[in-house]
C-alpha cells in the first residue's frame, strides 16, 4: 500500500505522524549535524532541550526540497520550534556547511567519553555521567570497573535458569484479582555482557542476516507452537540497509486461541533457543502484564525478552557473530498495535501517541488503542485499520523515519 499522497506535501504539519520521513533526506547534513546537539543535551540529561531538537530534525527530515538562504527565510523559519537558537544553527550550517558547536562537541574529551560509555547496551546517559565524573573516560576503565577481560565470552548457563525460576516465583495481582507475571529481579548481567560481546554487538547487521534470524526463530517457534506470525520491526522495517539488533513481533493466527496459546510462549521459546546455543544470553526477560486501559505507561505490557542471539555457521556462512535479538509477544488483539509501536521511528511514536490524546482523545501504545471518556478498547484488524481509527492518512513504515 503506497503512503497517501496528501503526507509528502504536509512537511508544514506538527505531528511527524502527518508527514512523510525517509530514511535519507534531501538535508541529511544538516539532520546529521542537528543530532549531534540533540544527542549531546541528551547525554548531559537535559531532555527537554533534546527533544527540542528532535523535533526540529523531524521537521527537517520531511522538508522535501534542499535548504537554502531564500527557503530558510519562506518556509522553515515559520515552522513550529525554529525559532532564536535553532534557526541560527540552521542558519550556520547554510552558510558553511557545518554547525561550529557541534563540531567542538565531537572533538570534546567529555562528549566522546559519555557517548562512548553509552554505546554499551545497557549504559544510559545518567550511568555514563558517574562513571566520567568518577574519572573513567575508555572501554578499559569500563572493563576494570565491571571486572571484564577484553573479548571474554561470558558463559552463563545458570542465568537463564534463574530467570526462569524467578518469573515463576514472581506473581503479582491486578486490582480485579487476576493472576499476572512480574518482571523477574535476578541480578542484571547487561552490561558486562555487552562489554564482553562489543566488538560483536557493534557490528551491523545486513538485511539478509536479520531475515535469515527470524526464519531460524520462527521454525523453532513452529515446534513449540503451530500457527504463530511475525513481523520484522525496528530499524529493519523503516529500511535501514544495516540494524543495530534484529526486533521481531510475533502472535497467533487465531484471534480466539491466541489469548490462551501466546501468554508464556516467550519464555518457552527462549528456553528452546538457549538449549540449542541459538540464544546465548537473556539480557531482560518480562512476563504478561494483564491490560490495564488506565495505567498511563504499559511500555512492558508485551511479553519480551531482550537477548543476545548467534546463528549456527553454515558453508556459505563459516562464521557467524552474537547479535542482538529483541523478542515481543503480543496477543492477537495487541498485534497491530505492537507492530506499529516497535515499527519505530521513536519520534513518530511519540507523536504517535500526542496526536492520539490531544487530537482524539485516544490513547495509542504498543498494547492496545482506547477511547479515553470510557477506556473503550478498538480492536484493529490491520496496521491500516489502526491508522483509519486515529483519522490517519496511512504512511509506509520506510516514511517513519522521524
Ligand atoms: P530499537 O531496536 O531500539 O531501535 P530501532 O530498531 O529503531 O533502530 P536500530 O537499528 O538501532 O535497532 O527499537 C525499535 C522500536 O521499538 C523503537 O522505535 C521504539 C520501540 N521500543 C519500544 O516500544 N519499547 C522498548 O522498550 C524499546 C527498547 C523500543
Ligand atoms: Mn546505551
Ligand atoms: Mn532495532
Ligand atoms: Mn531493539
């Protein structure tokens, strides 16, 4: 289904789920060097000031013509959010080419460190301020901190296991009394196997190799599971040529059989993997959150597991590298949604979720959508159908770029 017509003129609109983003932009430079700013206010935490900049990305990325002096001065200085500061870094870059600040931020020793820090899975900008401002600045300071010998290949057969027992043990109640799975708190073992696996983790992966990923996962799925359907979200979906991770939603056919065939299948098949030596690690691992309409936050409603992946060798393919492999179970009734939710970009789900409570009076996460006077629950049929209900032209996943 080709993206409506109507979102390629509509760069003036203020939701970026109103407007067509491609992957690669007629101003890409100057998106480029605007999220270097963006990405130093959010390694220093100041989080208003990055989305701000986000938001004028996103507004550039849909920009269809290349800017110059003239259609800075006619369109992009009456957009929302160009206004003093980001006009003049705008301004900057037509000029010169480059934006001064962020050409100092990349060459700063404290940029460089905190982003470096944060390149690990598992480290955040706040861990990344403690550990520069307790003096650590390289991978080394990191791998002394964490006790990790540079390319050690953490064995942890015993985690999993533990995982597994805790979410067992783990059970919570919902206000009208029905049994649910917490999160397990077994003791996190992210970051020190990111560390370990960096050099691997690091590496992209190519378009063929996250498809080649999802046909191992769903065949085993199969065997555990007949009749189950997945969807390759994330980056890969957008149309990256290489991901960071390979994110695959899965659900079953049968809308009536799903509810009771999908809750635990996760887990199930995380253990499949790990016995095969497909899964090598489970960095997080969440159970089935029964759905609540008023909870504000169900970001972790799915059942997901976060994993560290890494194909069989075959002829054509003698080595292989651990990836990371993002796992998401919806029931059949939260498919669409959680395919729409993990789809990306996290701009477009941000304003995703903004235009469906302040325009419709709705609310969209990757659970569920709902009509917020009497939380009553659409039951979208298709990813189309979900943006037919919000009153949203429809937009081709490699448009969301946002
Ligand atoms: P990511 O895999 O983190 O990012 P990405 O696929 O867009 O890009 P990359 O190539 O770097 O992997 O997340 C995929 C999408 O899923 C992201 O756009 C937002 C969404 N998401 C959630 O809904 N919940 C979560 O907990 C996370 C981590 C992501
Ligand atoms: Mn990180
Ligand atoms: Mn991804
Ligand atoms: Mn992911």
């Amino acid at each position: 289904r080709p993206t409506d017509p109507s979102v390629f003129q509509n760069w003036r609109a203020r939701y970026a789920v109103q407007r067509a983003s491609p992957l690669v932009c007629p101003n890409q430079g100057l998106a480029n060097e605007l999220s270097i700013l963006r990405r130093a206010r959010e390694l220093e935490g100041l989080e208003k000031n990055a989305l701000a900049y986000e938001r004028a990305i996103g507004m550039i990325k849909s920009y269809p013509h290349r800017i110059t002096r003239e259609s800075f001065k006619s369109d992009i200085s009456k957009l929302p959010g160009f206004g003093g500061k980001t006009a003049s870094k705008v301004l900057e870059y037509i000029e010169t080419g480059s934006i001064p600040e962020a050409q100092t931020t990349l060459t700063s020793e404290r940029y460089q460190s905190l982003s470096l820090f944060a390149s690990i899975y598992g480290i955040g900008p706040t861990k990344a301020r403690q550990f520069y401002d307790m003096g650590m600045r390289s991978i080394e300071d990191l791998e002394r901190y964490y006790d990790v010998a540079p390319g050690a290949t953490l064995k942890t057969p015993a985690e999993l296991d533990e995982f597994m027992r805790e979410m067992e043990a783990e059970v919570a109640f919902t206000p009208n009394g029905k049994r649910v799975r917490r999160e397990g708190t077994v003791p996190d073992i992210t970051v020190p196997v990111a560390l370990a696996l960096r050099g691997e983790l690091d590496a992209p992966i190519p378009r063929d190799e996250v498809e080649e990923m999802r046909d191992v996962v769903m065949r085993e799925l199969a065997e555990l599971q007949p009749g189950c359907v997945s969807t390759i979200v994330g980056g890969y979906r957008r149309g990256k040529p290489m991901s960071n991770d390979a994110d695959i939603v899965i659900s079953h056919e049968d809308w009536e059989k799903g509810k009771t065939l999908i809750p635990g299948l996760c887990k199930r098949l995380c253990a499949r993997l790990y016995q095969k030596g497909l899964v090598t690690h489970v960095m997080h691992l969440s159970g089935f959150h029964g759905y609540n309409a008023l909870r504000t936050e169900h970001w972790d409603s799915l059942e997901k597991a976060l994993t560290v992946f890494k194909l069989k060798p075959i002829p054509e393919n003698p080595v292989r590298i651990h990836r990371r492999l993002d796992l998401i179970f919806a029931l059949p009734e939260s498919y669409w949604t959680a395919v729409i939710g993990w789809t990306g970009s996290k701009m477009f789900q941000r304003d995703l979720r903004l235009w469906a409570k302040q325009e419709k009076g709705m609310k969209f996460d990757s659970v569920a959508l709902t009509r917020r006077h009497d939380t009553r629950r659409f039951l979208p049929k298709s990813e189309k159908e979900v943006f037919d209900i919000l009153g949203l032209p429809w937009i081709d996943p490699t448009m969301r770029n946002a």
